[in-house]
C-alpha cells in the first residue's frame, strides 16, 4: 500500500485526469475491500478536488477502464470488483433518499408523502435488517434518511420526528400472545392488579419495554425479537403484546401449536408511530410532513389507511369493544404529541371495554 502511495505522489505532475487515471489502475492489484473509495479520500486531499468533481472524474475514467479491460479473461476479476467499488463514490443524486422501511404500509405511505409534497424524491430501501439502534446510529450518521418506529423522548431528541400518528394510535393498542394452556388464566384477568400478576415479554430496543416497566409491569427482555417467541413457549414470561394490526401476521410468520392470540385483553397506551428523519436532512422531513399534512386535508390519508389495514375487518375480528381495556401511561410522551388533532387518531382510546 505504502508503495502505491508514493508511486501515486511521484506522478502528481502529471496532471489531475492522470493522477486519478493511475490510482484507478493500482487498484487492480489491491485486495483490499472498498479500495477505491480508500483511493478516493486520497486522491481528494492530494489534489483538493471536490467530493462531486471527483466522482465525475473517477465515473468517466473507470468506465474507460472497464471497456479497455472488458475483453481481457486474466483482468475480469480485478474490473468487477472496481466496478462494485466506484459505486460508492458516484455522485450523489440530491432527491434519492435510502430508507429501512420495508413494511408495505409504511412504504407506500412514504412515497404517497413524498409525492404530494411535489419533491422529486426517489425511495431506495436498504435490504439489511437493523435493529432500533443501529437505525437510529445510521441516521445520525447520514448513511439512512429515514424509518418509522415508535415515538419515545429520547428518539424525538436525538433524530427528526414527523408528528403524524402513521398508525392513528393502533400501535399503542396491543393484543396478547399468550400460551394455549393459559388461556383461562387470561380470562380471570379483570384489574391492573390481576394484570400485574402476568410477565410481559418485550425487546429491549422497542419504546414499549421502557412504558411497561415505568407502569410496574415484570418485563423479560431480548436484544433478538425472534427469541422471543421460544422464551415465551418455555416460560420464561407470559404473553408478547404486539399491534392490533400485525399480531395475526407476526403469530403467523413465527408459528407454534402451543401459541395464540389471545381473546380478552386489550392493553392500550398513547405511542404513536412516526417517520423519524436523518438530522442531516431537514429539508426531507419537511417534505414528508407536508406530504401527510395534505393526504389528512383531504381525507387520503384515512382512505389509503382503511383499505391498506383493513381497518373494517381488524375491528370485527379484534372486538375492542368486548374485551378487559388495561390501560398504561405513557411518562415520558413529548408535550408535541398531536393528541388535540382528532383527526389523527382512532377512536379506541374512547373506548371503556369490558366490564
């Protein structure tokens, strides 16, 4: 490496194009991942390039290479492999914004957004699965722009929050997962007392844990959320509490005979679910709220959330109304909380259950 470098340096006087034209060339004898960025940054500080002027240079002189080298067998692995490494330092196109959402609600929410605002923005997703604090490290590091998560004071501090509810508060309105063989001990539940009585198992990424323990619920907790699923089989705590609106797809995805959704218990608290935004993109999250601002204008919003969560059936199957309502606080929610806009939420939280 060292004698690339200074080899790199002796032919400075070769002018700019060359100089970048020579790296190039050297890297087709590293074995080094992501060499050429490492090259990048070198050549950059060598020549005072701009980051933008350089990715040009670099496109246009890497394209030249591959063609000469296209027809050379003893060549092909070293240009492929460049190939793969000059996508890292194309210049950046200003209205693509990488996000981790991959749910189809929330993604086609996104777009709908980012559609209405008139922005010419463009979604790419990111296949790698993160859990809540490596999104949220990607964020501040301006590697993700945008994902969805439930709210807590901490996330809204750290990174951008657009303050629209994408759930209408179904998130915070949790059925149970529960073991078949418990099924009768859930059904004599009737009090936060009985309620306290069970063990919630939760992942120790999520909002929900923090609301649970701050509302003297026993919390089990798991860095992985599909150990969660075993644990509860095992014994380790009693129900999983997830979304009305996913807990069928999630039991479904994860399936054990010894599990089920449970019937009786309704447990409710106000968390919304927002797009949290990348604090290096501002202008992004106003371009997503204005997007959502004029979906709930004229009535979009509601319209594309009834069909997508098929809301009508979810209420049928649930029977929120028919079951125990055990309803926690939720300490730390942000006074910015949107709770006065009615027509932002559904009408569960109005709800009084069971008796």
């Amino acid at each position: 490496m060292a004698i690339h470098l200074t080899a790199a340096m002796r032919v400075i006087a070769m002018g700019m194009t060359s100089v970048i034209r020579y790296v190039f060339t050297l890297t087709t004898t590293l074995i080094i991942t992501k060499r050429a960025a490492c090259w990048s940054l070198f050549i950059m500080a060598l020549t005072g390039l701009s980051a933008s002027s350089f990715a040009v240079f670099a496109a246009d002189i890497a394209s030249s290479h591959f063609a000469a080298n296209s027809n050379s067998n003893s060549n092909s692995g070293s240009s492929d492999a460049i190939k793969s490494d000059v996508s890292h330092i194309q210049a950046p196109i200003s209205k693509t914004i990488v996000t981790t959402i991959q749910q189809t609600w929330q993604l086609n929410l996104l777009k709908e957004a980012l559609r209405r605002s008139d922005s010419g923005y463009k979604v790419q997703q990111m296949s790698t699965q993160m859990n809540q604090k490596r999104k949220v490290e990607e964020a501040l590091a301006g590697t993700v722009d945008v994902f969805w998560s439930m709210t807590s004071k901490e996330l809204e501090e750290t990174v951008l929050p657009v303050r629209i509810p994408l759930f209408k508060g179904l998130l915070g309105n949790r059925l149970l997962i529960i073991r078949k063989a418990d099924e009768t001990r859930f059904a004599n539940v009737k009090t936060m007392a009985d309620f306290r009585q069970l063990k919630a198992g939760q992942n120790r990424y999520w909002p929900d844990a923090t609301i649970l323990e701050a509302n003297g619920l026993p919390v089990v907790t798991s860095y992985q959320y599909t150990n969660l699923y075993p644990m509860l089989e095992g014994g380790r705590f009693d129900y999983l509490a997830l979304g009305a609106q996913e807990i069928g797809e999630e039991l479904a995805s994860h399936p054990d005979p010894a599990l089920k959704v449970d019937s009786h218990i309704l447990l409710q608290y106000r968390s919304p679910a927002y797009f949290f935004v990348s604090p290096k993109r501002p202008e992004l999250a106003a371009a997503i709220l204005a997007g959502l601002e004029s979906m709930v204008s004229d009535g979009s919003f509601d319209e594309m959330f009834n069909r997508e969560l098929k809301i009508e059936q979810l209420y049928r199957e649930a029977k929120f109304e028919q079951r125990v309502i055990i309803r926690l606080d939720t300490p730390d929610l942000s006074p910015l909380t949107p709770i006065e806009r009615k027509e932002l939420w559904l009408d569960l939280f109005s709800m009084q259950g069971a008796k």
